[in-house]
C-alpha cells in the first residue's frame, strides 16, 4: 500500500510538472449554427491571434504556436529528417525545457529579429556532433536554409519524454521559411497562476466566438487539453490503481483473517485438555473464557504491533535506498496502517470469541479423555 | 463415628447415545465418613469411573441426590460445581495430568490461581507440599524432566495443595512401575493418617486392599462393601 501510494503521488507530481498551468487549443468545426453561419464552420485562428493572446487577454500569462513541420536536416553532408517546431521565446518556460549548459534558449529579440538560431535535442546533436562533440555556434541547415546551433537540449528524462527527434526555431523564422499565417494543429497557452484552465478555455472560447462568429457557448468549436483534463484523467487513473490497491489490501485482510480464525481454531484444539484440568481444578467458564480472550488479545495487539513495525522499517529502508524514479519514495500511510490494524484486531477479536466460548463451555471429562 | 463428608442417594446416571439408552450406575447408595480410606474396586466398564466423577463433582447424576460436606451438589450449574471441586476435591490422575509447559511449582500452584491467591503466596504454598512429598529438589523441574513417579508425586502435590476434604485418585498407579506405585500407595496412606479421606478407583485388587474399606462396583450397581 505504501509503495501504491508513493507511485500514485510520485505520477501525480510528474504529470501536473508537465501539464502545470498549461493547456493545448486546437480548432474545430462549429456544430451550432450562429448568426445566419451554418454549423460545420472550420475558424482560421492565425498565428498572429495567438501572439497576440496575452495582450488581449489579462488571464493568458504565455502562447507558443506550435508550428511544425518534418524537414531536412543537414550538417556536413550528413542528412537527417526531423520535425522542426517554430515557437515563441516562452516555449522554454511553458515546455519546461532544459538546456544542456553553456547554450540558451532563443529570446524575444532573436524572434523579433528572425534571428536564424536554432536549439537542437540531444539526440539530434549526437547525429550530427556525436556524443561528446560540440554543437554549440556550428551552422546546419534546416530544409537548405542555415541556422547557428545555440543551444542543445539536456539529456534529461523530461526532455526525452517526447523532445528527442526535436529542433526548435522562431516562430517568425518559421513563418519567414514556409509562408504559414495559420494555426494548422494546436498552439499551447499558459494561464495566470490565479487563473485555472478550466476557467481560461471559457476566456478563450468567447474571446474566439467574438472574433471569428459561433456561438460562445459551442463546446465543440475549440478544442482543449489542459491540466484540468490531465487531472481528470489522472484521478481516474490513480482511483483505478487505488482500488485495485484497496481490493488487494482486503485479499490480504481476508487472508490474513482466515490464518488468524485458523490460529485461535488452534489454540483451543490443541489445549483441550489444558482446559478441561484447569476446569478439574476448579475454573469456571467465565475464567477459562477470559483467560482464552486475554491470550487472544495479546496476540492480536502484539501482531498488530510486530506487524506495524515492519510496514514501518521496510518503508523507510526502501525510502533510503534509489529505487526507480517512476515508482516514487514508498509513503506509509498512518491512516491504512491504523485501519489494518484495527480491522485486523477486530477480526481477531471476533475469531477469538467463538474459539474462547467454546473452550469455556467445554465438558471437563470429555475434555480430559482427549 | 465420624462426620459424613459424603452422601449418595440412590444415584442413577444414564447416558444417552442417539436412540441407545445405557445405564451406567444406578441405584447407588453410599455414605463416606471423614478420614476414610476407600478403594472402589470393579472391572472395566463396571461404572466405577463413572461413579468417581460423580463424587468428585465433574458430572451430575440423572437421578438421586448427592450431598458434599453438607450441601446438595447434584443440582447445582457447572461453574457452581468448578468451585465445589476447586474447595472440596483433590484429583490424581492416571495419566497425571501436568501442564508440560510448566514448572512443577506452578503446576502444584495452579488450583490456587482460582482461589483468587496471589502468586507468591501460591508458590509458597506450593513448594511447602512439595517438600513435604520429597520434590524439595525439583521446584523448577518440568513434567518431563522427572521420572513418572515423580510426576504422579507433583499431581498429588497439586491435589493436596488445596487441602480438600477429599483425595480422589482414579487408577493412581496404572501408568507407575511396581516400585514407584508402592511409594504412591504409602502416600495415600500416610495422607490418611493424617486425617485426610482418601478415594482410590482401581481395577487392581492388591491396590485395593490398602485401603480401610473395599467397594465394590458391578454392572452400574454395589455388589459389595467390606
């Protein structure tokens, strides 16, 4: 269970790391009529709209476009076909990218000057530079067209989630070597920390309706992939994971119930003629009831105990040493351990009963004859 | 004559086995006096073991009367009976009947855990009878870690430590060699000597005439007393 909860908060973490504020908007075609418009209407948002969103609208803080194409790649007659992302200055910030040291992101006066700068993944410069080369101020060229390498991507595990293959250039570079004023998949926006995507796909849905007529309250006009989504899903996911945590933490519960009833089922069976002397001798069935239900209790709670302590000792072993980073640090959850514990003790206490009533209305003879 | 201790009134006990009805005593009428020494002597199957738990409070009769010390006890409820035996009765049992997991202090102790005594005081009490049968030695010994008549020595310990009005011993020395038999035979007498009554149930005649009165138990019935 504890290591159950570590992963579902370590994939929670990791998946709002890469989603945070942020949110994917595409467009699609409207599917209610609006003003004399037919449904079905495809909007052009232009690049220039989207540049233009944090302006306009107070609750947008950054947009990168998104612009992509598969291009050449080319380096010292070596020739590789890779996607080439045209983005704003931002798109370090809102992507969550890392730069390998020593190289940088593009900036805004780089975009603004269509500056022809370039930043390449690692695996890109292992292509052409190998794994030790260095990248940093060679000119290759991008479907004929020569860039300057000014940054690399780091060889980190977020970058390589689905940044390998990847070259990033300017917006207006991009627009400069392909002539796109539209946005043809998807442009990415990051809210204000106040604002939550929820509330921003409605800021943009109407922002949208107004400049390109449909109906503000068309859902099916834009499209939205968000953290609220992500979260969405993610809790969708994470309450699969926790309920086949759950069913399996009562397989162990039920398991561990039957080995507990088979115990106690034991000690009686095994001192029925301990309990028949002792009535011999002169104890009552209250006696002999009680002495049956202590011993339970005591094995109840020191199990209960022993118990507790492993689940406490092996977490922390496994805190302290490096386990894979998805599977996340163990976390011990008090709550689960204290409602074992109990359910467990209960069920012991229940298993105990009917063992300790039997052994106290045991007939002394018959028990002494066994 | 001596005080009764023990009156039996046409007792009759009949056990019932799905359809089949079997009578193992009846009709038993039987008055033991205070310091008595008694064998009841049958064969197997006879009743005799049958008869002992009734005198020794671990079963009820299905009719007639039994009276201990005075009081009616054959009415009366189990747990009305466990402190009947734990004040009354001392058993020695064939097969001796220790707790292997304990010493042979705390199993001569054990019938005073239910007198609501103490621990120390207890093992006091305990180790006084001990030494008085000549285990002085063997306080921290368990049962099998002594001889079997040893361990018979430890069960009567625990049937006198309560100092009961009587001793009942079923087959005391069945599961003894001759040697160690004879040195329990003299116990039992000298406890009589004492003052003690004591009730032996056997199937031995030779054992049976240690004692100051033979009964002799056939087919649920007295056949003889002598």
């Amino acid at each position: 269970m504890a290591l159950g909860t570590g992963f579902c908060e370590r994939s929670k973490h990791d998946l709002m790391d890469i989603a945070g504020n942020s949110m994917a908007v595409w467009q699609r075609a409207t599917s209610k009529s609006y003003r004399g418009y037919p449904k079905g209407q495809t909007n052009r948002i232009t690049i220039a709209d989207v540049i233009a969103l944090p302006k306009v609208l107070p609750s947008i803080e950054m947009v990168s476009p998104m612009l992509n194409k598969s291009a050449t790649l080319s380096y010292m007659g070596k020739a590789y076909m890779k996607g080439v992302w045209g983005v704003t200055a931002d798109h370090v910030k809102l992507a969550k990218l890392k730069i390998a040291t020593g190289g940088r992101f593009f900036i805004q006066i780089d975009v603004e000057r269509q500056a022809r700068v370039a930043v390449i993944s690692n695996k890109v410069k292992q292509v052409f530079f190998g794994k030790n080369g260095n990248a940093l101020g060679a000119k290759f060229l991008i479907d004929g067209v020569s860039f300057t390498i000014i940054g690399v991507l780091a060889d980190d595990e977020k970058n390589k989630l689905d940044r390998d293959e990847d070259v990033f250039i300017s917006y207006k570079s991009y627009q400069e070597m392909y002539g796109d004023k539209y946005i043809e998949k998807y442009f990415f926006v990051v809210t204000k920390p106040n604002v939550s995507t929820m509330q921003a796909e409605q800021i943009l849905r109407s922002y949208f309706a107004g400049k390109y007529n449909f109906d503000k309250n068309d859902k099916e006009a834009m499209g939205f992939w968000g953290s609220s989504k992500i979260q969405e899903s993610i809790s969708w996911y994470l309450l699969g994971i926790q309920i086949f945590l759950s069913v399996c933490g009562m397989m162990v519960l039920a398991v561990g119930s039957l080995g507990v009833a088979n115990i106690m089922f034991l000690i009686v069976a095994e001192r029925t003629y301990e309990i028949g002397l002792r009535k011999a001798i002169g104890a009552t069935d209250q006696q002999i009831f009680l002495q049956i239900f202590l011993e339970v209790l005591v094995i109840a709670v020191v199990g209960g105990i022993i118990g507790l302590a492993s689940v406490f000792l092996t977490t922390t072993f496994l805190q302290h040493i490096t386990l894979p980073a998805w599977i996340g640090a163990p976390k011990l959850s008090w709550l689960t351990a204290a409602i074992a514990f109990l359910v467990l003790a209960l069920i012991e206490l229940v298993t105990g009963f009917f063992p300790a009533r039997r052994a106290a209305k045991m007939d002394p003879i018959e028990a002494l004859l066994t | 004559m001596n005080e009764v201790i023990a009156e039996l009134h046409n007792i009759g006990k009949t056990y019932h086995t799905g359809k089949v009805n079997f009578e193992a005593l009846r009709g038993i009428n039987l008055k033991i006096e205070r310091g008595e020494y008694i064998a009841i002597l049958g064969p197997s199957g006879s009743g005799k073991s049958t008869l002992m738990q009734i005198i020794g409070c671990l079963s009820t009769p299905t009719v007639g009367s039994y009276f201990l010390a005075g009081k009616e006890v054959s009415k009366l409820s189990g747990d009305e009976l466990a402190k009947i035996r734990n004040l009354y009765i001392g058993f020695v049992f064939q097969k001796f009947n220790l707790m292997p997991q304990m010493t042979a202090v705390d199993n001569v102790a054990l019938p005073l855990v239910y007198r609501g005594i103490k621990t120390e005081e207890r093992r006091k009490q305990a180790k006084d009878i001990l030494r008085h049968i000549g285990l002085g030695q063997h306080f921290s010994h368990h049962a099998n870690e002594l001889s079997g008549g040893q361990q018979q020595r430890v069960a009567i310990a625990r049937a006198l430590v309560t100092n009961p009005e009587i001793i009942l011993a079923d087959e005391p020395t069945g599961n003894l060699d001759s040697k160690s038999g004879a040195e329990i035979i003299n116990l039992f007498g000298e406890f009589n000597a004492k003052g003690k009554t004591v009730i032996i149930i056997t199937h031995d005649v030779s054992m049976a005439r240690h004692a100051k009165r033979i009964i002799e138990i056939q087919d649920g019935s007295i056949s003889a007393s002598r």
